[in-house]
C-alpha cells in the first residue's frame, strides 16, 4: 500500500525520497520519520504548518486512489533542525486516518541511509 519510490535501498539521499500512498477514501495521511530507537527525527509536513495531508477528492464507492508523489512531502535526509542525518536505519511510518473516524493500522517502512 505504501512504497517509497526511490530505486536505492540504502541510499544516499542526494535526491529526496519521494513517497507514495493509497487512501480508500476521504481522510487524512501522517507521515513521520523515527530513528531506529523509536525517536521523532522529522514530521513531514504537506505545506508549512500542516502536519498531515488531507485527501478529499475520492468519490463515494470509489475504490479509492494512489497519492502521487508530487502529492506527499518527501524526505531530503535532515531532521526537524535543518541538519542532515547521520548514516543508518530510519523508520518512515504512515498514518491513515478517515473522515469517518476509521483509523488504519500504521505501515512502516525501514530506510537505510549511508552517504
């Protein structure tokens, strides 16, 4: 259901790693980076100030959609400050949650980062 859309597995994060989603309808997707302690290196935020990315245009007994990688914020390799990472395993979890109050199970999805 998620997958980063990067070719390298570890990778070096010279480019961004771009993401993609499914919803199955209408609602709300987080997307938080941890170290491998579990610690919040960075909250991937769609635009300035907003923490989440609200999806709002999947129709009524629709199947739901894909979230294009130009939809979702992608990770340049720096935590919350500003400064880049330091080599290692980091922790990409999504979070989905609907306009009905549904709340799916996190997907995690291990990164290796090595310069």
């Amino acid at each position: 259901e998620f997958e980063p859309l990067s070719e390298k597995n570890p990778t070096d994060l010279k480019e961004p790693l771009k993401l993609t989603a499914f919803m199955k309808k209408n609602g709300w997707i987080r997307i938080t980076v941890l170290d491998i302690l579990g610690r919040i290196v960075r909250r991937l935020e769609p635009s300035p100030g907003l923490t989440k990315l609200e999806v709002r245009d999947i129709a009524p007994g629709a199947n739901g959609r894909r979230i294009r990688e130009d939809e979702l914020p992608k990770w340049d390799g720096k935590n919350g400050r500003g400064d880049t990472v330091a080599d290692g395993v980091y922790v990409i979890v999504f979070e989905r949650e609907y306009e009905d109050g549904e709340k799916e199970k996190p997907y995690l999805w291990k990164q290796a980062v090595l310069k």
